[in-house]
C-alpha cells in the first residue's frame, strides 16, 4: 500500500471514526436482513429465520469490535477510549484516585528533587572547558600530615618550570580584600591567579579581557558576572572604570560570564571568587622555601599523559626542591607531590552524603510504589466482575490489558506532574539548608536532563502498575467471577501472598530508614551534648583584616587595635569585648613546636597545636576557664618576657602531673633558633575546628607581644548579640571609615554554622525515614482493613458461633503483626548491613547502637499496632445478623 | 485466535474474496455465498472474518464500495475491484499456484 493511501486511511478512521461507524453498523444490519430473507426463502419460519441469522451473525457487536480491531488506526483510537475510559473510572473512585496520585506526587516529588542535587553535583561535569584532564597538583609532607598540602610560592615555579606532563599549570589563591567605593566598604573574595588560568579552564571573558601573561603588576581586576551585576548594577561601561581595593587602585579590563565559578569547595581557596587579579609573587613571597604552603595549582594533563606518569614526573620535581633545603631541615620535611583529578578532590567529599540520601529516597519511593500497587491490587480484585462482565461481552483479554494499562498510566502521569510542582518546591526549600562546602549547587533545578529523568520514572511505574495488576485481574475466570452472584469474588490465595510480602518489603525499608535516621539523630544529639568550652551566649563576633600599605608598620596595627578596644568597652551593654586571630569552630593553623625538655616516647607523632593571638579579655569574653595561673595583662607587652597561655590537653600531654606554669617551648623543631616562651596561664579546652573532632593543643599569645593585622572581635553582651551589630560597626568606622566589618554573627551562629552538614543529612534522613513510618503504616493499615472487608461474613460465622470479641480482633492484629514482624526481622538485617556505609555521618554512637534499633523497633511496632488495630476494632463490631444476611 | 493458522487463512481469504469479486460487483452476503459456493463448502466464511478482510482491503485499496439495491430491493452495500486489486488477484494467484504446487510435491515425497 502507498504511504498516501495509508495516511488517508489512517487519517480517515482517526477523524471520521463516528460516520465510518455509522456506515458499519448499517451495513452489518443489511448483512443481517439479507440472511434473514435469506432463510426464509429457505422455506423457515420468519422467527426461525431471525434465529438462524443471528447465529450465523455471531453478534453485531462482535463483528464490529473485529471490524476495528484490523483497522489501521485503530490502537491510536482505541488507546485514546482506554484514556478516556481511565479517566472515568479515575472520577468514579475519588478516594483511590486522590491517594493514588498523592502517594505517587510525594515519590515521584521527593526523588526528583534528590535526582536534582544528584545530577547537578555528581553527574555532571565541572563546568570548565574538557574537566576531565585537569588535575589538582598538590604537595606532600608525610611525617607532618597524611592528606596532601596546597603548594608554596617558590615550588609553584619549579612546578610550572621543569614539568614535562602538563600543558599549562596556574597557580591561584583565595584571599579577602576590602573593596570600597559603595555605600560601605565591602570584604570580597579576591583570587590572585596566573594569566593562564582562564584559557587553562576555557574561560571567555563577556566583556574586555582576561590577564596578559607578562601583567606582572597587580593593578588590573577581573569581575566575576556576580560581582558585576550587584555591586555596579551590570553596568555595560565597566571596562577601563577603577575600584579600590584594599585602598589600592585597581582597573578592571574584564568581565567573566555567569556560569564561570571558580574556585569551589575542595580546592583548598575558599568561596567562589567576587573577582580576579594577577598572582604575582613578592620576593617575600618567593623566598618562602619550605613554609607558607597556601597555594594551589590547577594542570591540563598533556594529551597522552596518563595520570601515573604525571604523579612520577611530579614527584621527581619535589625531590629536587628537597635536596635544596638546609640540612637540618631536609631530615624534618620529607617533600612530596601528587596530580588529584580535579573532579575527585571537587565532588569527593559530597558524593558519599548525595548517593547516601539518593539511596534513602529511593526507598521512600519504592514504599510509595508498593501502597500504591497495593491500592491496584485491591482494585483489580474488586473489578474482576467488570472484568468478568466485558471477557463474556466479548472483549479481549488483551484489550482489558491495554485498558488496565492506560489507568495506571494515566495515574502515574498526573502523580508525576502534581510531583514536579512538589519537586520544585522542594528543591528551593533543599538549596537553603545546602551545606556550603556541596559544589556546583547553583545548577540545582527542574532542567531538560531532571525532567527526563522524571519522565522515565513515571513511564516504567506507570507500565509495572499497568501489568502487575492487569495480570491479576485479566487472570479472572469469567464464569466463576459471574456465578457468585451480588457479591462478587474471593480473592486468590497468591493475590494475598502478593500484598502481604509486599507489606513486608515495606516494613522491612522503613525499618533501614528509620534506623539510618536514628544513627543520625543520636549523634546530632551527641555533639550538641558536647562541651564547647566556652560560653557562645550573648556573643557578638566580626572580622576584621588591616592590610598594606594603609597598615604598613606594626604601630599602626597596634594604634588601631588598641583604640577600637577602648571604644568598644565603652559601649553600653557590652562588658567584655577582646579578639583573637581564630574564632573557635573555625579551625586555625596547625603550628609545630617544640616543648623544652619533651622526650617524645618512640613513634609519636609531630609535636602541632593550634595558635591564636589574641587581644584584651577575649577569653573572658567567650568563657574559656582559666584553670591555672593568670590571664594576659596590660603588663605582658613587647618589653616584657614573651609568655604564653596553653590549653588544659597540651599541659596534660606535654607535663602530666607537672606545675605547667613556668615551663617553655618554642615554634619549629628543636633546631629551630625561635625564642622560648614561658606559660604563665593554663586554660579549658576550646573546640577549635569542629565540635565533633577531638580537640588538639592549643597556645595564645598576646597581641601585643606578636602583633597580627587580622583579627576576629568578639563581645559579651548584655542583651541579644544582634542588637550591637550597629554599635560596633560604628565603633569600626569612626576610627577608619574604609574598613570592612565582616562576618558579623553570634557566636551562636558560628556553632549552628560548624553543624550545617550534619542538620542537613539528619533532616532530610529524619523526613524520608518519617515519610516512610507513615507510608507502610497506611500500607499494612490498607492491606488489614481490606481484608477484614473480605472476611465480615467469616467473621460473622465466627461471632455468630461465640466467639469473643477479643478473638476477632487477635485473629485480625496477629495477621497484621505477622507481616510485620517478618519486615522487621529482615529490616534489622538489612540495617545492621547498611548502616555501615553511614560511618563517617556517625558520632559516639556505634552503627549496631542498640539502643536505636529498640526504639526503631518500638516505634514501628507501636505504629503498625495502630494501623492493625482499627480495622480490627471495626471487625469486632460485625453484627453476625447483617453479616450473614449477605447470603 | 491463534494467530498462524489466522495468518495463513487470511491470505487465503483475500484471495477468495479477490476471486468472487472478479465476475463483478457484490455485497457482503454474495461475498460468502459466493465463496462458499465455489469452494463447494470447504470454506463457510462468517461475518466475524468476513467484514474485517473487507474492510482491511479496502484500505489496501485492492476493493471498493459503494451502496446499491439488492435482488430484493434492500440496501446494501456492494464491493467491486478496483484496478489494484485486479493486479493483487494475479499476483496472489500466480503465488498460491507455487505454494499449492510445492505443497504438493512436498506431501508427494515418499
């Protein structure tokens, strides 16, 4: 047949279905009557004749239904029908369709919106021009630390020099100047880079340039599209216009575009840079041999290159750079350099957390899909009479199929579209409870690729519902479904083994959640439990950093200090104000020292602390006990002995059962020509780095006796923190009014801000394992009440013949209790298996707690207990008399 | 139901249908007792096949239809040839000439 023709015909039996119907209908009539008069030629009686027809006719409905059936078009036709027909029967049974379709909106929702963060973060490629041949070039100090080191200035050269594996290879690093010019001076993410930086990553500036390679002089910035567009309004004329920096002039000769974020967590350079300027070394910088690892440097592999040769070739470059050091030195530091694929040290850390809350997601959906196939099921087996009804009618099983399958679908589609909505707001309500250090999140959205994969989602659900209960249903055997009269059917035994293990599949996931959640929980609970050391309440925190050349000598810095520290303890409501170059929970230098006669027993490790300089009272400020000795005076200045104040675990680890007042050490190995200093104070232990890390040794020293140009204030205030942050930016800029006063925040929001990752995991774990909890208890509570309805006429037999109540309702609870006690056997399992891979998440508590486990399990059962017990309730209250009367 | 015999059978239908239609124009009716005729009763076609060859073939474009009066003064509807449908006749017939004939010689081999 021609393609024309085919269309035509096609097109014919889509569009004019009503009059070719009309012109079948009327020519099976004449068929009919033509047979008749047939007949009685034949010598038959006119009602024989009739008779006769008919049977041989065989049904005009029947030919009709083949008629179609061998048209073309049809399956277009008739799946519009089944659409149409599902959406009937979809507004016939409200209640199934609304629970249908919500189960399915919050599965199909909450994975997308999971599969979004997934996507944007794992998925896809780091947005830079060929990603997978850039690598992070790293040093390698083994003796002091086992995670590889950012590369210090003078071996950037060497790198960049006398490597044979890399076609280019830039140095960066992160740091914060003050940009003025605005309403007030702002702290912004500077990066200083190398010129090829931008073609190393593919970067096109939008506007002007990008760095020449010989712009050696740090006098010309690149905008990020960021900065560009809320600090100058996008203003198109920004190329050639000036900003200050850090009271430096500076032009900008570019704009880079939106997408181009750069660098992000895992590089080692902080926050996403506001805007670029040239790397250019200082001699001081330069001559920093072996010290002062703060820079990192991002490499395109040649192409060829393999990742083994490169690390040899790295490697080869750091052993020379040893060999230069002084000799008392190269027996210290044992130097060595690694190629990391820039993608591993970028996702690294957030790929364990996001395939770990992917997995808990897919969970709750497969427990989404399990009520809502058991809904199915509950409906195909009231339906088997309908369906009963239209096989004897003459239908297809086939057909009922198709049918089957478009209602599912049908529900699927409408759970899948009602679930983006959800989705969409799910996924801005995820991005503002984000943890910074989770990379590339800004590509977090319902785009092509997120949508795809929720098509997907809902064609394969939508086909399972369709076949699975399809199949049960189109199994029905016409004449015994027709037979029992009024009241329908019994449910085959394999149709209840079916409900009942997908109940205990339920259970058993909810179980693993729920413990998964709990884990989680207790260690949330653990560190908020734990010990700060100090006191964050009612403390108000900024930093703030002087910088050359307005700060040249230490007498400014000093100057400005100390008359900023008189102002604010002056102001009304703050009793205690001081700083200190560290806040605590934001993890400072490790410093390595050397306490004076410390024999370190066999094996031990470096001798590292933290070090903080602080100023004034700011240990009284934020609470740390003194335990020993004195605080830093006034009398401790540059003319005085250079003292020092220690932490309760360095006394303890350095001079056990010792008087640690009086006692020395001094920065650097025992080689080291640094001046001793003398512990005059001992105070409690701060948590420095994160309150789920054991705290390391820690010094003070006072800023007057090693002067530092960055320093953190903090307040104690008398009333809510907040309310000072006007009184002390005030304070700020009435002494310089081009400084900027950043991170303003409580010390209460330092700590809530240190715990971020983990109320992250905990809520969205603590929602899905909640989520499931209430999904399976609807679950077990369907497949229960279903089949108390199935049984009242038994249960009326029973009650009929004296049972007691309290014997129904057993019968009734043990059924239900049975499955669940199988989901939670396999479910304790599948925990203990699973909650391995939660280690890392874990704090004080043990992945096997037990004390989880029998709350998880009480909870359920108490859950599942009341999802038996009303429909048990119900079958207590069968009337014997009604229930038998169905006969 | 079973979908090879059907397979077989509707080729043959075609060409029965193809074949009775070849003397000139008839209805449904004629159709099956034509068939039922020349076949001299081998093949009773019943309405349930009968309607859907005619109809699939229209399609194909091999017959055409048209409404007309019976022997008796009904309404009808008569099917006649078209010019396709004449060239379908002798491919169809020159094909199950071979098949017939390999049929045979296969059922003939000792």
């Amino acid at each position: 047949m021609s393609l024309s023709l085919k269309l035509r015909s096609f097109l014919r039996n889509l569009f004019f279905s009503h009059r070719v119907d009309a012109d079948l209908e009327y020519e099976v009539h004449s068929h009919h009557n033509l047979l008749i008069e047939e007949n009685i030629r034949a010598g038959m009686s006119p009602e024989e004749a009739q008779r006769a027809a008919r049977m041989e006719l065989g049904g005009i409905e029947q030919v009709k239904e083949e008629v179609r059936d061998s048209r073309m078009g049809n399956w277009l036709h008739s799946a519009f029908f089944d659409f149409r027909y599902g959406v009937r029967q979809l507004r016939k049974n409200p209640g199934f369709t609304a629970v249908a379709v919500l189960t399915l909106a919050l599965g199909i929702g909450a994975t997308t919106a999971i599969f979004s963060v997934v996507d944007a973060v794992i998925l896809r490629p780091l947005p830079y021009r060929s990603p997978d041949r850039l690598v992070l070039v790293k040093e390698r100090i083994p003796k002091v630390t086992p995670d590889p080191i950012p590369v210090c200035a003078p071996d950037v050269l060497h790198f960049q020099h006398e490597n044979h594996s890399f076609i280019s290879l830039a140095a960066f690093r992160g740091d914060q100047f003050d940009l003025a010019g605005g309403t007030e001076p702002r702290r912004v993410h500077v990066n200083r880079t190398n010129a090829n930086l931008f073609s190393l990553l593919g970067a096109q500036p939008i506007l002007g340039r990008v760095f020449t390679p010989d712009e050696d002089q740090p006098t010309v910035a690149i905008l990020s599209y960021g900065l560009w567009q809320h600090e100058f309004a996008g203003a198109p004329g920004i190329v050639g216009r000036s900003v200050s920096l850090n009271r430096q002039i500076y032009t900008v000769i570019g704009v880079l575009p939106a997408t181009f974020i750069f660098p992000l967590p895992g590089m080692d350079q902080g926050d996403a840079a506001d805007l670029f300027i040239p790397i250019a070394f200082t001699p001081e910088e330069l001559a920093d041999e072996g010290d002062n690892f703060n820079y990192s440097l991002v490499g395109r592999l040649t192409p060829g290159v393999a990742l083994a040769p490169a690390n040899a070739d790295l490697q080869l470059i750091a052993h020379r750079i040893q060999e230069t050091y002084p000799p008392e030195y190269r027996s210290h530091v044992i130097l060595g350099a690694v190629a990391l694929p820039l993608r591993d040290t970028v996702i690294g850390k957030s790929r364990t957390l996001l395939l770990l809350l992917f997995g808990a997601v897919a969970f709750v959906f497969l427990i989404c899909c399990i009520n809502v196939a058991n809904l199915l099921l509950t409906r195909s087996t009231d339906r088997q009479k309908e369906m009963a009804v239209r096989l004897s009618l003459g239908a297809s099983r086939g057909r009922l199929l198709r049918q089957l399958a478009a209602e599912s679908m049908l529900l699927t589609f409408i759970g899948a579209a009602l679930g983006l909505a959800f989705a969409s707001w799910s996924i801005n309500a995820l991005l503002g409870l984000m943890p910074p250090d989770i990379p590339l999140i800004h590509g977090v959205g319902l785009n092509p690729a997120v949508l795809g994969f929720t098509l997907g989602l809902a064609v394969i659900v939508g086909l399972l519902f369709g076949i699975v209960p399809a199949f049960a249903s189109s199994r029905t055997n016409v004449a015994d479904s027709l037979k029992e009269g009024g009241r329908g059917t019994t449910q085959s035994p394999q149709l209840h083994r079916l409900r009942g293990a997908l109940v205990v599949v339920e259970v058993t996931l909810a179980m693993v959640l729920l413990v998964g959640a709990g884990l989680l929980l207790r260690s949330f609970q653990r560190i908020l439990e734990t010990q700060p050391g100090f006191h964050p309440e009612q403390v108000l925190t900024a930093s703030l950093s002087l910088r050359e050349p307005h700060y040249k000598e230490d007498s400014d810095i000093q100057n400005f200090y100390e008359r900023l520290l008189q102002r604010l303890q002056n102001l009304p409501g703050v009793p205690i104000a001081g700083a200190s170059s560290d806040l605590p929970l934001q993890a400072g230098w490790n410093h390595l020292f050397t306490p004076e006669g410390y024999q370190p027993p066999p094996g031990a490790s470096t001798n590292l602390c933290n070090h903080s300089v602080i100023l004034g009272p700011y240990l009284q400020a934020i609470g740390a006990p003194l335990l020993r000795g004195r605080y830093f005076t006034d009398q401790d200045n540059s003319s005085s002995t250079h003292v020092l104040i220690v932490s309760d675990s360095l006394a303890r680890r350095y001079w056990p059962n010792q008087d640690p007042i009086g006692k020395r050490l001094k920065w650097g190995p025992e080689a080291s020509k640094d001046p001793w200093l003398t512990v005059v104070g001992v105070v409690g232990d701060v948590k420095q780095s994160s309150l789920d890390v054991e705290t390391s040794p820690h010094t003070y020293e006072s800023f007057w006796q090693n002067t530092t140009p960055s320093l953190n204030v903090a307040l104690r205030t008398s009333n809510d923190p907040a309310s000072m942050a006007s009184a002390l930016r005030s304070s700020v800029w009435s002494i310089d009014p081009q400084l900027a006063v950043a991170q303003i925040q409580s010390m209460d929001q330092v700590i809530s801000k240190s715990t971020t990752p983990r109320r992250f995991s905990l809520f969205l774990l603590a929602g899905f394992a909640s989520l499931a909890l209430i999904l399976s208890a609807i679950g077990i509570y369907g497949v229960i009440a279903y089949s108390v309805v199935r049984r009242v006429h038994e249960m009326g037999i029973r009650i009929a013949l004296g049972a007691q109540r309290r014997d129904v309702m057993r019968l009734v609870i043990s059924q239900g209790m049975l499955l669940l006690v199988l989901g939670m056997v396999i479910g304790t399992l599948g925990a203990l298996a699973m909650t391995r891979a939660l280690g890392s998440f874990l704090y004080g508590v043990r992945p096997t707690d037990p004390v989880t486990f029998v709350a998880v399990v009480v909870i359920l059962a108490g859950v599942a207990f009341l999802a038996c017990y009303i429909p048990a309730r119900r079958a207590t209250r069968v009337d014997p008399m009604i229930a038998l009367r169905y006969e | 139901m079973n979908p090879e015999p059907t397979s077989l059978l509707q080729g043959t239908l075609d060409l029965l249908i193809l074949k009775s239609l070849a003397t000139g124009e008839m209805h449904g009716l004629g159709i099956s007792r034509r068939i039922q005729q020349i076949t001299q009763g081998t093949f009773v076609v019943k309405p349930g096949s009968l309607f859907p060859a005619l109809h699939r073939m229209q399609d194909e474009g091999w017959i055409s239809s048209f409404w007309g009066d019976s022997e008796n003064n009904r309404r009808a509807k008569y099917y006649r040839l078209t010019k396709p449908g004449r060239k379908q006749l002798e491919v169809e017939t020159e094909r199950w000439g071979r098949i017939s004939w390999a049929i045979a010689r296969a059922l003939q081999m000792p």
